[in-house]
C-alpha cells in the first residue's frame, strides 16, 4: 500500500506531467458539435488550464473572432487562415480548441499529433462529411489518430431519426458554402437518399 507521501508524489507528477491526446467531435451541422467543443474548453478554464482557441478565418456565419454554437453560445477564439499558425500561436498552452476544423488544409493533421506530442491536450469539432456525403478535408485522417472520437447527431428534419448527412438546399456546386437553416437541413440516410432522387428528377425533366 502507498505511503501518504508516495500518493502526494504521485498525484504531482500527474499534474505537471499531463500526456498530450487529440480528441474529436464530429458529425453533421446542427448536431452540437460547437456546444460540445465551447462545453469542454471551458471546462479546461475552469479548472485554470491555459486554453487558446482557434477557428478558420473563412467563417465568419456569426462572428469574426469568436467560435459560436448556433446555440448562440460563444467563446474568444484566433481566426487563422492556415494550421501552421497554430503551432506558433500554442506554445506555453495546456488545451488547444479547433472549430470548423474541415475547413483547415490537410497540415492539421500533423500539427495535431505535434501538439499532442508537446503533452497539449488538443480538442477538435468538424464535420465529417459535405453535403454529397463525402468525407471533409482532415476530418478522416483526424478521427484515425485521435485517443477519442465523438460522433454526434442532429435529428432528421423529414422523419426525426438521428441525421446522417447536411443536405443542401440550394442550388450551388461549391463545396464551401458557408449557411444555416436557410441553406442546409439534417436528414437521416434515407430520407437523404429520396432527397437527392428528387433533385435528380426535376433536373432531368
């Protein structure tokens, strides 16, 4: 059995010495991915933890430099046009949030796995997929790395299953387009797949 003091030695060497992980909250739109990344850091700041929070300087939906759920619960962040600032910006740091990840280049990857190999504690939210259901930028090759990966849902708006997939519903080729409610919905697999035969029809009528 460990002494008092071997236990006070123990529990030190936790605090001074945190191992680095990488951990992701992914899904559709909708889903709370944001909430769930503001949720976590201020947790890291309520327990005094040095956190520094980075966004995409291309979104820009609710505000310029702040990472906003569409909730409405915001928090400060650093709008940043490449993942390489990053690394420049996290040093010194305990927690490092990245919101809207997919929009990032694919350098997120690897400087994801420097920061966790600092012992930084890094907390990523993105969406897995585009709205064609393909997967998005370094979202994949982030939850292969990470120590945890969260998928969370929205609720299908036609049947109210859990969401699969962000279906557009305008008219617009480009892969990023920024929107809300206005733009997009949540659709379960299937109703996604009737959505998408729908579109196909009128199209070649």
């Amino acid at each position: 059995m460990p002494t008092f003091a071997g236990m006070m030695t123990e529990s030190h060497v936790g605090e001074t010495h945190r191992p680095g992980r990488i951990e992701v909250v992914c899904g559709s739109m909708f889903s709370g991915k944001t909430e769930e990344l503001i949720r976590r850091l201020r947790r890291a700041q309520f327990a005094r933890q040095r956190v520094e929070i980075f966004k995409p300087a291309i979104d820009t939906r609710y505000s310029d430099e702040e990472v906003v759920s569409h909730d409405h619960n915001a928090i400060p962040s650093t709008p940043l046009d490449s993942s390489a600032s990053i690394l420049l910006l996290s040093s010194d740091i305990d927690v490092v949030g990245i919101d809207e990840a997919q929009f990032f280049d694919m350098g997120l990857v690897d400087v994801c796995n420097q920061l966790a190999y600092r012992g930084v504690r890094v907390i990523i939210a993105g969406l897995d997929m585009d709205y064609k259901g393909v997967p998005f930028g370094p979202i994949p090759a982030l939850c292969a790395i990470a120590d945890d990966v969260t998928k969370v849902h929205a609720i299908c708006v036609k049947c109210g299953n859990l969401a699969y997939v962000s279906h557009r519903t305008v008219q617009n080729d480009k892969r990023v387009l920024l929107g809300e409610t206005q733009e997009y919905e949540p659709l379960c697999r299937d109703c996604y797949q009737r959505a998408i035969e729908e579109e196909n029809k009128k199209t070649s009528q």
